[in-house]
C-alpha cells in the first residue's frame, strides 16, 4: 500500500497513541466555551450524579464518500456535540435522554455480543448500544476481561442535529463507547478507541467507511486533518488557508444515513465495490479480495509517483464508460464478472451480505462509472491539498469542484442543498459544497475572515427567509469553525 506524505505527523501520533481514558487526558470544563460548558452542567445536574464522556460532530472540508472506497479526507471536528453521563443504577443497561421526546430504553442483558440492534425499527438509542457493543469488542481484541458485568445508565444530551450532515450518530457512537469504556477502566487509546467506534456503528446497519469517528476521536483545535485508511488508520494535522473562516449551514432537509440506507448511502457503497470489481476485471487483476477502488490502484503501482497518474488514468476510464452506459443491472455486471447473477453477493459481499442483500432487492439499476469517477477525482482533490495547501482562493476553488462532483456524478445532492451553495456563493464565499452523506443537512463555505458577518446576514435574508420562508431562523441552522478538540473525558 502506498501512503503520502503527512503534515505534523509526529505531533499527531504522539496525541492519537495517547490513553484517552487516562487521567491526564481529562480535560477541565473550564476549557470550553460558555455554551459547551452550560449543555455540560445541564446534563451533570440531571438525574443522578456521575461523570461525563464528550465527542463532537465534525465537518468535512474535502473528500466526500471516498473513505469506504479506502481513501483519504480531510474534515475537522466542530464545537457542537453529544455527550454521554455514565450513572449506576441497580440492575440492566439503561438509556435515556435528558429531552423528553427521545424515550428510555432499558435492557436488562448486559452481554455485549446478546444485545441485537433491530434493524427493522429505527430508534435513537440503537447508537448507544453501537457504542456498548464497540467497546466490548475492543476489551476482547486487547484480552482485558472484566470481573463483572456492570449496571448502566448512559444518559445522552447533544446538539449536533439529527440528519444534517454533522455526524451526530457518530458522535453519539463515540461517546458512548468511551463511556463504557470508562465505565470499566478500559484503558484505550484514540486510534484504538476510533476503530472501535468505527466498526461499532456497523451493527446499525450503515456500511460506514471510518471519517466521521476518526474526525470525533482525533481531531484537535485549529486545524484540520488529512485522514487515511490504508494500509491502517492515520491522522495527521493540516494547517488551514490564512484568513478564513469555515461556515455551516444546515439546508434544514433532514437525512440520517440509517433510514432508507439501501436507497442511498448503502448503495452508493455497493456501487463503487461494483466498479472496483470491473475495473479489475478489465486490468485481469484476481478478483479476490478486491472490496474498494483503492484496491485496484494499489495493484496498479509501484512507487507513490505512480499513484496520482494512475487514478487520472482510472478516472478517464470511468469517464469514458460513463458515456457509454449509463447505468447497469445486476445482470449486466454479473455478465461481465463472469458469474451468475445470484452468485454476485454471496461471491464479493459476503463481508457484508445483509446490508449489500437491502440493496440489490431494491435496486434495479446501478450508476457504477460515474462513482468511480467521483471517487477518483475527489481523491485526487484531498491528496493534492494534503501535499500542498493552496492558499484560500484555489482552496475554494477545489471545494466547488467538489460539490459539482457530489452533485452530478455521485449524485448526492438535492435541490435544497444546491440553492444553498448558490447562495452562499453569491454571498461571497470563495468556496462553498455538501458536506457530510448528503442528500439533505449541511454545506460549508469557506468566508474570509473580514466578511464573515455579512455573509451570514446575506444567507439567513435569501436561503432561510426568502427561499424557505422562515419568520425566524433557528439558533443552530449557522455555525462557523477553524477546528475544535476530539472526544475527551470532562472533569467538572
């Protein structure tokens, strides 16, 4: 596998190689700002007295489903967050929130690998038993064998909305797997506790790549980070453009990656393995074993040089079959697999037959060249700025070339979203595109600093009262970030 090279890296792994459930690790609630520091005293004061785990939403600045097809980002957490108090209560595994509209849930099995999270009725609490269960996998992986089973009651306040794009199930997924972990004085560290978390949030049945719990776990304030996934999870500061600010804005369409997966999100990931697969095909590359594009591209090369070009090359390739077939059926792959149509999951989903079933039960028609053209080019975007940061004019100029590829050759976008990158564009962002899953939530612009007031006037008078038709624009529909810290234990 042929890696690049990463800003800050010593820095970097010296904070991801840290403890996170160690002492000195903990941060003082003095060291957030007024409104993160009266959510946290809101949720110490409620119920009972215990103590409390914090983990952010996070932006995506570039680099828009690619991680699931195994390549880099670069997101960086916000201020926003979902924190987990963890409490004692008699007996069984309690979940409860401190706004009464998310109701308790109670279990009273606290056998990690028992508890089944049921995927045909969404709920909100199915994340906190993600996160149960991730850290129960983690203590197995590292052979720490709790004496005994604890009671627990993990009660959850956030406000990182629900289906903007924010990664509020992510958060909640970390949060509270380093609760449990906390619970049991589990000693974990961040690039530990950020795969945990990863491959915790696949028991709700999302084929999640890995950004989102990276940026929560390990991000840190003031930067951003160039994120990678092969041959294994790094994370590495970037320094942003000079003299800009990154402003967030919820479109106010909700999406959550969960519901309706098989149409969308999950789909989307069965896709680019599709493509994967017949671009391998197509260079008589073995078929086993190849799950992401980033697969293909390492078969292909044999120095870092030989990797962008490469991509270019696979890029025009998926160009130019784009042109010719627009969309295929499972029959049509199949075909040129060399396979039997009902042989396709059981040959190359095996890893992940449940969810990739969802899909091709009900999905006719799969856009496999256009997303690996995304996935190439977007690619392509990350690596260049992680080299070299452009200064803010081009790096705006790469974050609309992002969304214009999330828009028409990923197709992940949707008219609301589109309106509100037209707007913040006219409203002087140097750049603006979706971030997140998409389909509904956020995007981010990129504002310079001197100009950011006015900006935020401009978009609330078009998008939120002109185009929605809003009397009042809710309190947490703009944001602005420059980075904030990962996840932590909060000492208060």
């Amino acid at each position: 596998a042929i890696t690049f090279p990463r800003h800050n890296a010593d820095m970097s792994e010296a904070h991801n190689s840290s403890v996170i459930t160690a002492e000195s690790t903990f941060q003082n609630i003095s060291s957030f700002d007024a409104d993160v520091q009266a959510r946290l005293n809101i949720l110490a004061d409620h119920g009972e007295k215990g103590y409390i785990l914090r983990a952010p939403g996070r932006v995506n600045l570039l680099g828009e489903h690619v991680d699931y097809s195994g390549f880099g980002v670069m997101p960086m957490a916000v201020a926003s967050d979902v924190c987990v108090k963890v409490s004692y209560p008699s007996s069984g595994l309690v979940i409860d929130n401190v706004e009464s509209r998310f109701d308790t849930k109670t279990y009273d099995n606290l056998t990690a690998s028992e508890l089944e999270v049921d995927l045909a009725n969404h709920h909100w609490s199915h994340y906190v038993l993600c996160g149960y269960k991730a850290a129960f996998d983690a203590m197995e992986k590292k052979s720490f064998a709790p004496p005994a089973l604890k009671p627990l009651r993990l009660t959850v306040y956030g406000n990182v909305p629900a289906g903007s794009g924010l990664s509020s199930s992510s958060a909640l997924v970390v949060a509270s797997t380093l609760a449990v972990c906390s619970a049991y004085d589990f000693e974990i560290t961040r690039t530990e506790l950020a795969v945990a978390a990863i491959e915790g949030e696949r028991h709700v049945g999302t084929l999640s790549g890995g950004m989102d719990q990276s940026a929560s776990i390990l991000s840190q304030t003031g930067s951003a980070l160039y994120i990678q996934f092969v041959p294994s999870l790094t994370a590495s500061r970037v320094t942003l453009p000079a003299g800009v600010t990154f402003v967030i804005c919820n479109c106010l369409k909700k999406k959550e990656k969960a519901v309706d997966a098989s149409q969308y999100y999950n789909k989307r990931v069965v896709e680019c393995r599709l493509a994967a697969l017949l671009l391998a095909k197509r260079y008589n590359l073995p078929l086993e074993g190849v799950k992401t594009l980033r697969n293909v591209v390492d078969a292909l090369v044999s120095s870092p040089a030989d990797m962008l070009p490469t991509m270019v090359e696979l890029a025009d390739i998926s160009k130019q079959e784009s042109a010719k077939t627009e969309a295929s059926t499972l029959a049509d792959v199949a075909a040129l697999l060399g396979c039997a149509e009902g042989d396709v999951l059981s040959t190359f989903f095996s890893d992940r037959a449940t969810a990739c079933a969802d899909v091709f039960a009900d999905s006719a028609n799969f856009s496999l060249w256009k997303r690996a053209q995304h996935v190439f080019e977007e690619s392509a975007r990350v690596m260049g700025v992680a080299e070299t940061m452009p200064d803010a004019p081009d790096f705006g100029k790469v974050m609309n070339a992002s969304h214009e590829s999330c828009r028409d050759l990923f197709e992940c976008s949707c008219d609301e979203l589109n309106k509100l990158v037209g707007i913040c564009m006219d409203s002087g962002a140097l750049g603006s595109r979706l971030t997140g899953a998409g389909w509904g939530g956020c995007n981010v612009s990129c504002v310079k600093e001197g100009e950011v007031d006015a900006f935020i006037a401009n978009v609330k008078q078009k998008y939120y009262v002109e185009f929605m038709g809003m009397t009042e624009v809710p309190d947490n529909a703009i944001c602005v970030s420059n980075g904030s810290c990962g996840a932590s234990r909060v000492v208060i």
